[in-house]
C-alpha cells in the first residue's frame, strides 16, 4: 500500500510540474512504470479531484488521446496578483498606488514601536514578522543598505514586481516614519530587486532626509 501511495504522489507530482497535459504513456515513460499502472493512479486522482482530463489534438486520423493535468488549488495569491495588475495603467502609476497600500497594510499590522535608535535592527525586527529575512546589513557615511530575502509577496513579484516594489517601499516608510522621534531621524526608503536573486530578495537602502 506504501509503494502504491508513492508511485500515486510521483504521478501528482509530475503533473504539477508540467506546463501541459501529459497522456498516459508519457508519463509511464517519464517514471518508469507500465501503462497499466499509471492509468490506475490516474483513475484514484481523478476521483479525489486532484486531476482532470484533457482532449488532447491527434496528429492523424485515430482514437482521440485524453491528457491528464493536475487540478490548481485556487490560492489568495492567485487573487492578489489579478488585483496588482489592475493597480493602474502604467508600471509607474501602479507602483504609486501600491506604495499607499503599502503604508496602509503598515498601519493594519500595528508594529511596536521603536525600542532603539538603530534603524536597521529596527526595520530588520519589524520585517521579520512578516516574513522577511535580513541576509546583509551595511552602513556608511550615514546610509544603510540591507538585503532582505523571502518575501512573502514573491509569487506576486513573479508578474507584477513594481507592485511589489511600492507595498514594500510604502510599508517601510511608514514604520519609519511613525518611529522617526524614537529613532533620533527620518529616513527615505528605497527599496529595489537584487539583481542576484530576482524578485525574492531585495535591496532596502536608508538614507536620513531633512
């Protein structure tokens, strides 16, 4: 029964990493087990609603091919990604739009207040609450650089980075700004991608203005 669940989960899996439906004997090819078998577990997911048949295009005259292809489950990001498109009709106009959003969702989450005049230990505490994970932290001549990784918005940053971009910038800047008298300044947020790592992890830069 193990073995079965296994060869069933490897199915699933291939299904799920495929951009198209694959046919029966493809995927038998791929994971090396008989036809036979791979229709059973084909059977099983489509009654528990994990995959769902295709019509797939014959080349020549003959039996109509059947594809198979995993049901997508339908995720918040899903939603929010077709939101952020709608943000506005240029790239700029919907990074200015989610930089506001951005400061609102700051000001839902209710950070604590600054326990500390160390700006950097104090947007890296903050963020980390969210899901951000501060990698680096440089400072010089006043202005400080870090690189934050695992976004909780990358599956968005994906197709809408200055979407993205704005939330994080808007977000920032307004814990900044709440805090600017326990931390001793104001500071300006500039938050761009690390152009290592694409859009899961990016560069925040602090800089005191006037």
């Amino acid at each position: 029964m193990a073995r079965q669940v296994k060869q069933r989960d490897r199915v699933l899996a291939l299904l799920e990493t495929s951009a198209d439906p694959l046919d029966a004997h493809l995927l038998a090819d791929n994971l090396d087990l008989h036809v036979t078998t791979i229709r059973f577990h084909l059977n099983s997911l489509i009654e528990d609603g994990l995959v769902r048949t295709h019509q797939l295009p014959v080349p020549t005259v003959g039996r109509p091919r059947l594809g198979y292809a995993a049901v997508r489950k339908p995720t918040y990001t899903d939603l929010v990604a077709l939101l952020a498109a709608r943000l506005g009709g240029t790239a700029d106009e919907r990074e200015r739009t989610a930089c506001e959003v951005g400061r609102d969702w700051a000001g839902i989450l209710g950070f604590d207040p600054a326990g500390t005049t160390d700006a950097v230990a104090f947007v890296s505490d903050a963020l980390s609450r969210i899901g951000f994970e501060t990698r680096s932290a440089t400072s010089a001549f006043g202005n400080h650089e870090l690189t934050l990784c695992t976004c909780p918005l990358v599956e968005v940053a994906r197709t809408n980075p200055e979407v993205v971009r704005g939330i994080q910038r808007g977000l920032i800047q307004r814990i900044l700004d709440d805090n600017a008298p326990a931390l001793g300044a104001r500071y300006t947020a500039a938050v761009v991608p690390d152009p290592q790592d694409g859009n899961c992890s990016i560069r925040l830069t602090l800089r005191k203005s006037g």
